[in-house]
C-alpha cells in the first residue's frame, strides 16, 4: 500500500515537471522564433537619425509616398533606397534609419512588422538573388535596375537595406543587443536624433569647425525627437530634447542684440549663459569676466576667403567704460598691433592669443572695438568695420526682409540660443566645411535658401526653413563688403591685374583694396589723377607697378604704394592727359609718353 502511494506521487511529479518542462520550452520558443518584435527594436545602437516618415500609410492615397519622396528627393542615393524599399512596406507599422556607411556615403535602411511579402516573391522571379547567413540567419541581396536591395526575415519583421551589412547590424541588434530608447512616436512624419551617434555620423560629412559644432550639441542633449510639417511656404520643424536644464532669461536679450547684427551676414548664432561668466586665463579673468555680460553672438560675414577668418564675436557688456577700460589694459599689458579711429569708435588689434577660448572662440590677435553695449571681436579688419558701420547706421538684420520672413515663426523672448542663415549670402562659403555631398546640400540650400531656429530652457526648440521664391531669387543683389573712404570718391574703381582695385577721393588721396575690401594702402596726391592708371613691368618679374600722371607729376608705384626708382618726376609743363605706356619692340624696358602744354614728352 505504500509502495503504491509512493509511486503515485512519483508520478505525479514526473507530470509536473514535464509540464513546467514544456510550459518553459513555450514560452521560450514564443520568446526567441514566434515572439513578434517591434520595428524599433531592429534600431542598431551607433544609429543617430531615425524617421517614422509616414505611419500608417493610406492604401486608397499616394500622397504619404510622394510627401516622403520629397523628403529624399536632394540626396539621390537615399531617394533610390527610398524607392527600392517603399513598396514592400504596405500598410504595417515601420521604422527607418539613415546611416553613413563610411566616407560621407549614406543609405537608407527599414524594418517592417510584415511587409509586401507578395511583392518580394514577384522580384524573384525577375532577379538573380544572391544568400548568405549572418547569426543563422539568411540575408539576401537583389540586384534592382534602381539599385541594390538586401532583406531579411527575423520572426515578424522584414529588414531591408542598400547592403547586406545593414541587415546584418539590425539582426546583431535584435540578438545580441539592447534596442535604444525611443520616445512614443504616433505621427506621421517624426524622428528622433541621437546626439552621441552625431559627430560619428556626420564625419566624413562636415568638417573642421562644422564637425566641432555637432559635438558640441552632443554635449548639450542626448536626443532629440522632432516632427516636421511642409506647406507651400517653407518647412516647419518642432520637437523636444533631452538638456541640461538652464534658466530662462530674465530680460528680452534673445531680441537687444538685433540692432548689433548687421542686415548683410551669412549666418549668425546667439546664446544666453547664466552666470557671471566662464572662467578664464589671467587677461579674461582679469580685464574681461568683469564686465561681460550673458549673452553672445557669432556671426559671419559674406567675405572671400575663409570663414574663420571673417567672423565677428559680440558679447554683451554690462558697462561699457570698464569694457574699454579692460581692452585698453590688455593692449598696454600684452601690447596693441594697430589702433586707430574708425567711425566713432576706437579700433584696436591686441596681441593676445587664445584670449577668447573661454568663449569657446578661437581668434588670434583680434581686432576688437566697443559698439554701445556690445563689444566685438574679429580676426578681419574688414569684417569688423562692417559691423561698426552698419550699426552707426542702423542697417542692422531686423531690417532685412530675409530674415523678417523667418524671423516671425522662431520668436521666443525667453530663448536661450537662436539662429539664423541666409543662404543666399552664405550658400558659396559652406563647401568650407563640407568634406562631401556639397552638390546635394546646396540643391537642398537653393530650395530652401533662408532657416531660422531657436531653443528654450525646457529642452524644445522650433526650426523653419523658407522655400525659395523665384522671383526674388533671381533679382535679389547681395551686398558684398562696404568700405569707408576719407572723402567722398572723385573715380571709378581702376581693377588691378593681380587682384584688388585702386580709387581717388575728392581730396587727392588714392587707395588700394584688396578683394575682402581691405584696405591696404592710402597715397597723397597734390593734384588729381588724370585719366586711368596703367601698369608697368617696372622690375620685370613679379606683380606690375602702377604709373599715372597728374597735372604736375609722372609718378611709378610699387604694389605696396611705395615710390620706385626716381619718380615721382616732376613734368616740364602741366599734362593736358593721361600717359601712354609703350614698350619698344625687342625691349623690356617699357616707355611713358605724356602729352602736355609744350609738347610730348617721354621718358623711361
């Protein structure tokens, strides 16, 4: 009898645990073959931009394809993978990742909940399909007139891609890793951007200060989610981030800085720090820090030559005699390589390297002059006295109708950065900072010329791109450089061989610019010039001297405004014209004749 009781609850046991055998072996196989998995978790971790472009899409409309298609339509090679991986997502939930491939190559990759499995069946039919298998799983790859395809089937999902190592890093993701935290997405049109992936998905893209700039912003925030909207007008773009939460401000500093922003700038990046200011080496901490203010602005100006080289830092001043007082101090303690008067306004170039890093600016030995409550730094004279004029003239960016365009849709009294970018003036100086894909940005530049964007303590942030009108494309002029003269201009500008241009004022005094509108040179003159200047192979190697003639003088100078040989020569009686240069036939030497009261007169 107790055998039989003993047996019994063996028995019973034995049953037990089977069934809790195969109750773990179900759920094990639900959990690892049938268990359904969400597109997001295809997501490899280094990805920084996902796109939820349409979700879900209408069978009855093409409008969602065509509103996604335009998205794409400036980067060719994602619009192909567009285009291949479309139509076999159908109406499911799906997801889309754009990644760089390395060099500045970008694709696109998808993962769907089903899929058009009925349409991949039908390709092939038609194309030569190449297998292999990455973690036991088969990849396939198809060659498409529009490109290559590759797929792969992981329990529910269908995982495209350009390549077959696309595939492979979403089914290493849903193996062996851990999908990355994405914020509850339900709209169409949304994506998310993960700022540690930023800098290693823009290199290859951006470069020099651009790649440093998109560091900076993965420091700033860890991810952004976004939606973007197009109408006939421009595109709006919205979202929210992760920051490092920081105060609002406590004034309208977001809009007293426009008056110092001048109305013809490429592009230009305001913010606000709380505080009383970084920490600096002795001459920032000493001679700066005391009267800086919380805000500050970089902008660039539309000059030749490099970009670093024509921008100007303003930074707020919360008095400005001691902001004088502090720049005189760093001239007489590290010492001042020009000062002179410009406009009203005291134009200084210190010799001091490195003075402007806690501002996270480089600019060695700047110019720097005090403009009412704002003082400005620059590298280029040029661009400098640019900003003092345009300020003492009131030409300044709230009245350029550019930037009125956009300026409405991104304005919040308590942000703490905004910017803006005229492509129309700084379109042909980006290529600086663009290592690849320069034809497709600036396609992209030309459509939607004109961007404006801000963002606030909360983390939200607003960006509007305006689309561009073809009318005011084509009549639209820019405004290069502005460049003061001491009186009013008495000539034309005379073009120089070698770059740059020549002029006379009113008062006999005749300058030279270079291209940036610098001038190089200034030379008095007792009379005025008569005629055009000619240009003379005075040294018979090297850029040509400039020789013209005044009423009373032959003068010869050198490019840099110097005096060569015996000239000036004085004339035996006043000119009735400008010289004529000659040069002998099977000489060098050139000849001046010039043509006055008593006759013609030559001269060598």
């Amino acid at each position: 009898m107790i055998d039989k009781r003993l047996k019994g609850a063996q028995g019973y046991r034995l049953i037990i645990g089977i069934g809790i055998f195969l109750l773990l072996i179900s759920v094990g196989g639900y959990r690892w073959w049938i268990y359904p998995a969400a597109p997001a978790e295809a997501i490899p971790a280094e990805t920084a931009v996902v796109l939820y472009p349409q979700q879900p899409k209408s069978k009855e409309s093409r409008k969602d394809s065509l509103s996604s298609a335009d998205f794409f339509r400036f980067f060719p090679s994602l619009l192909g993978d567009y285009r291949n991986i479309e139509p076999l997502l159908g109406n499911s939930p799906y997801v889309y990742a754009i990644e760089q491939l390395g060099g500045g190559n970008y694709a696109l990759s998808a993962a769907v909940d089903g899929g058009e499995k009925a349409v991949l069946d039908s390709l092939h039919l038609h194309y030569h399909r190449r297998t292999s298998v990455y973690l036991g799983t088969a990849v396939h790859q198809l060659s498409l007139p529009s490109g290559e395809l590759a797929y792969s089937w992981y329990r529910n999902l269908l995982l495209l891609g350009r390549l077959p190592l696309q595939v492979e890093r979403q089914l290493a993701q849903l193996k062996e890793g851990e999908a990355p935290a994405l914020p509850a997405l339900r709209l169409p049109n949304q994506g998310v951007v993960f700022s540690e992936n930023l800098p290693a998905f823009l290199a290859g893209y951006w470069k020099d200060s651009a790649l440093s700039t998109s560091r900076e912003w993965a420091e700033q925030q860890s991810k952004w989610s976004f939606r973007w909207e197009r109408d006939s007008a421009g595109m709006a773009i919205q979202g929210e981030g992760w920051p490092k939460v920081m105060p609002s401000p406590a004034d309208s500093s977001a809009y007293r800085i426009l008056p110092y922003l001048p109305a013809e700038l490429a592009w230009c990046r305001w913010s606000y720090f709380d505080g009383p200011g970084p920490e600096g080496g002795d001459l920032f901490g000493q001679h700066i820090r005391p009267w800086l203010g919380n805000d500050r602005a970089l902008l660039q100006m539309p000059l030749p030559g490099r970009i670093e080289d024509n921008q100007v830092l303003l930074v707020h001043t919360l008095d400005t005699p001691s902001a004088e007082e502090g720049l005189t101090a760093i001239g007489a303690q590290k010492g001042t390589l020009d000062s002179y008067q410009f406009q009203l306004f005291t134009v200084r170039r210190l010799f001091a390297e490195g003075l402007l890093a806690p501002l996270g600016v480089e600019m060695e030995n700047p110019y720097t002059a005090v403009l009412g409550d704002y003082v400005a730094f620059s590298p280029s004279k040029t661009a400098l006295e640019q900003t003092a004029n345009a300020y003492l003239l009131s030409q300044h960016l709230a009245t350029q109708p550019a930037f009125q365009e956009v300026w409405p849709r991104i304005a919040d009294s308590s942000s703490v950065g905004w910017w803006f970018f005229n492509g129309r003036l700084g379109r042909s100086r980006l290529p600086q900072w663009l290592a690849s894909l320069q034809q497709e940005t600036l396609g992209f530049l030309s459509a939607y010329p004109l961007w404006a964007g801000n963002r606030n303590a909360d983390g939200s942030f607003k960006l509007y791109g305006r689309q561009a009108d073809a009318t005011k494309g084509k009549a639209a002029l820019a405004q290069l450089w502005i460049a003061p003269l001491e009186a009013a201009a008495a000539t034309q500008p005379y073009a120089y061989p070698e770059g740059g241009f020549l002029l006379q004022d009113a008062a006999d005094r005749l300058y030279f610019f270079n291209e940036k509108g610098e001038r190089l040179w200034s030379f008095p003159l007792a009379n005025p010039m008569l005629g055009t200047p000619s240009w003379v192979d005075y040294f018979e190697s090297g850029p040509p001297c400039i020789a013209f003639t005044t009423r009373e003088r032959l003068y010869v100078l050198d490019p840099n405004g110097k005096v060569v040989g015996r000239y000036p020569r004085l004339l035996p009686a006043p000119a009735l014209g400008p010289l004529l240069v000659a040069s002998m036939e099977g000489e060098r030497a050139f000849r001046l004749f010039v043509s006055t009261e008593k006759g013609i007169f030559g001269y060598t």
